[in-house]
C-alpha cells in the first residue's frame, strides 16, 4: 500500500477553493510577512466558514504539520478573532487568499489592523500606567544599586512603551519578532525607526537611567497631547524621578 503523502499547503487551498462551505482563506504568521519566512517556517492558515455550514474539510481540524497549521472558524467567530487578544496582530497583516464575500474578508482584517477612538485612548491610559511603574521602578533600583532588578524592570517598561506607542497611533503592537519588520513599512508617527529600537535595545539591556529618562520626555509630551495628562499627573512627585535632571 503506497504511504500517504503529507497534505500540503496548495493542495488544501485547491481543496478549499472548490468547497462552497468556504468563504475566505487568510494566511497568517511568517509566510504572510514579506521575506521573514525560513526554511523552518510553516503555512498558517485559518479557513472561514459560512456560519451553519458543514463541510466534508472538517475532518482537517486540528490538523498541524511543519508544513501547514489549520485552524477552522465560522465566519461570526472570525469577526471576533483578536478582539481583543494576542491574535489580533497577526490578523491584522494576515494575508487574505481567498475571499467570497466581495472583500468582506478583507474589510474585517482593516478593521482588526485599527483601533476605535474609544478603545484606543482606554488601552493607551492603561499602558502609560504600566509603562511609568515600571520606569519608576527601574531608576529606583538604579539609583539604589539593585542592577538585576533595574534591568528586569527596565525590560518590562519597554514593553509597555511599546504597547503604548502603538495604542496612540491606533495600531495593534506587533509581536517582537515582527517589530523591526513592522517599523520599517509602517513607521510610528513622530518617531525615528533606528533612534527608537536603538534607545529601547540600550534600555533593555543596559537599564541606563539616563535614556529611560530622556525618552520618558518624549513621552511623556506625547501622552499629555493625546489627553492622557490625568494618569502622569496621578504619580504627583515621583515623576521628578522619571524626567530628567534639571
């Protein structure tokens, strides 16, 4: 009896492409990043089904090879894919391969891409929250000695800068590895790409005070311009901690 050969990517998007019960394809993760795909890198693909529909594919679910991960949803589960949630990065520049809905696939990847207004100022408040303890905490340590403890924090701040700077540009952040990818394409408003993940890498890894500091500056004007002078204001003396010395 011959072995059965491993289902492959294009053989599944053929299968599903014949299959009415399918109303989109769309290809997520490193195949759908230009040029970040390695030799290592597998095809992630949810197939979107109408809703109540059956379909003889079915029996693929769950299935994951180093070569194809299948994940199967109705079409109302995908609308609610990432929002909110960690997928929501990677539905935002997922790549749409097939789409029956005139676009309509393609109109709810946009609208995973953008924060709403409200949404977007909420997250940004809770970030820059986040984003000033963990500074705080840092040049504290800093300051006092506990160099382990101000590297653990200062990573974490950048963390939630990150987070942060992309909520006021309305965007989902992009998973580490996609950051410089994310950069380079789509650069944040404001900011220059190479002076920003030099500053970020220094502060990761170093925990300087000196750059937590100056960066803070820049941040800090850019939360108050965007209505977030409520949350800094709230840390009262401790932000003389956090800005640059005078």
């Amino acid at each position: 009896m011959p072995m059965q050969q491993p289902l492959t990517y294009h053989a599944f998007v053929e299968l599903a492409g014949a299959d009415p019960a399918v109303v989109g394809l769309v290809l997520k993760g490193s195949q759908a990043h230009d040029g970040m795909a390695t030799g290592h890198s597998d095809h992630d693909l949810y197939v979107v089904l109408a809703d109540g529909a059956a379909t003889e594919l079915s029996r693929f679910t769950g299935h994951r090879t180093p070569e194809l991960d299948l994940v199967f949803v109705s079409l109302t589960e995908f609308r609610a894919a990432g929002m909110p949630g960690f997928e929501r990065y990677a539905l935002a520049r997922a790549r749409v391969v097939l789409d029956r809905l005139g676009g309509g696939i393609a109109e709810i990847l946009a609208a995973k891409a953008r924060l709403d207004a409200g949404e977007a100022f909420r997250d940004c408040a809770e970030w820059l929250d986040a984003y000033a303890n963990a500074l705080y905490r840092s040049v504290k340590n800093d300051r006092d000695g506990h160099v382990l403890a101000a590297r653990l924090d200062a990573a974490d701040s950048v963390r939630f800068l990150l987070e942060l700077l992309f909520a006021l540009d309305r965007r989902p952040r992009p998973y580490n590895r996609y950051l410089e990818w994310e950069l380079a394409r789509y650069p944040l408003p404001g900011w220059d790409t190479r002076t920003l993940l030099d500053t970020v890498q220094r502060i990761s890894t170093t925990a300087d005070a000196a750059p937590q500091r100056a960066l803070f500056a820049r941040v800090e004007a850019a939360a108050r311009r965007a209505g977030h002078g409520a949350v800094l204001d709230a840390w009262g003396d401790d932000l003389r901690l956090m800005r640059p010395p005078t």
